[in-house]
C-alpha cells in the first residue's frame, strides 16, 4: 500500500523498460522521463480540400451574383413594413444564434468563465444554434443574391458582397471539417472562428448600418 503508482517509463539507455528506483528529495532521476501518447498528426491534405470546395462555392455565389441581373424584387414576410426591414431583422436573429454558438462552444472547451465543462446541453445547444441561424440566413442570402446582385457602388456595399460569399464559403468548409474525427485540435475552433467573423461583419455592413440610418423599427 505504501509503494509508488505504477507507470510506465522509459529510459534513453536502450534496452531499458522498468520502474525506476524511488525517487528521493532533490533526485531528479537522470535519464529517466514520463511516456507520454503523441498528439495526432491529423490530415491536412483533408482541410485543404474542404477550403477548395469552400472557395469553389464563394467563387460560385460571387459570379452568379454578379452576372444575375438584379430583379429589385425584395422578400416580403407578415410583421414587417418593407423587405429591407425584413432583411435587416433575420439578419439580426440570425447574429444572435450565431453569439450562442460562440458561447455554447467556448463552454464546450471550458474556456467560459465559470462554466466547468458544457456537457450534453452545451453541446446540443451548439448544434442546434448554429443549424436555426444558417436557416435564418437564407432568406436573407436568396433576397441578396437574387433582387440585388453582387454590388460594388461603394466600400462598405462591396465589402457587404464580399463577406457574404465569404461567409456561406467558410461554412461549407467548416461542414466538411466536422465530419472528420482526425484533425489537429486547432482546425475546427479556427474554421468555427471565421464563420462567426464572416456573419459578424455581414451584420454590421447590413443590419447595425441599416439601423443606424434608417432606424429600429419593424
């Protein structure tokens, strides 16, 4: 009962594979180390090619946005006064999932100040989260893509045009990502990051400057 935990240790010197000699007060056991498993390579041949098929869907919205001739037509949904209103307001939900996201996956990796560990629920929040604000996004992408165009009248218009492409791309990227187990830790907390940086600026060259000119109102 009173002699030291087994593990497993490893020496320098070959041939050696035992339990070393207890240690004694200011004994540092020359030679001697802790084996520990090797972090996982991880497959990066894998997340270059979900970026390509990230960037391939980017480009893809951008051209059909460019060459689409902008019909002016704008969704048109119960509530709202004009479609811009209603633009502007999904969008604004949609941001709003989109910070649960962030919280619900900072709990997740415990990086949340005074949540240890986030569990099943943090985790199923994350998911579901994520899921409602795409879906709450996708009107508003049809309403760009569709009645307005890729547009580059000004900076802030074509930076708006840019980050949406941007945005749907990155997320398609973070879909393929997540579907394998076999990354290197820091792949999906970077590629999740961009997708909360892309819909954060979508909303504040859209919604936050819509508000701010027009007004809060439905």
């Amino acid at each position: 009962m009173t002699q030291p935990v087994q593990q497993h240790w490893t020496s320098p010197r070959a041939g050696w594979d035992e339990q070393p000699p207890p240690q004694q007060p200011g004994w540092d056991g020359p030679g001697w180390e802790i084996e520990r498993e090797p972090e996982p390579e991880g497959n990066f041949g894998r997340v270059l090619v979900a970026l390509g098929i990230g960037s391939l869907i980017a480009i893809a919205l951008g051209v059909y946005g460019s060459l689409h001739e902008p019909t002016g037509e704008a969704i048109s949904l119960a509530g709202f006064s004009s479609g811009l209103h209603a633009k502007a307001w999904l969008a604004t939900i949609s941001f709003a999932l989109v910070i649960v996201q962030l919280l619900s996956a900072m709990a997740m990796w415990g990086r949340l100040p005074g949540v240890r560990g986030g569990g099943p629920v943090s985790a199923k929040l994350h998911r579901w989260s994520g899921r409602f604000a795409v879906l709450v996004s996708l009107p508003v992408a049809a309403h760009c893509l569709y009645a307005l165009g890729f547009q580059s009248f000004d900076t802030r218009v074509l930076l708006h045009s840019l980050l949406g492409c941007f945005f749907y791309g990155i997320f398609v990227c973070k879909m393929i990502v997540l579907a394998r187990d076999d990354q290197k830790p820091w792949v999906l907390p970077v590629i999740g990051g961009l997708v909360f940086t892309g819909l954060t600026a979508l909303w504040l060259t859209s919604s936050l400057w819509f508000f701010s000119n027009v007004g809060v109102q439905f």
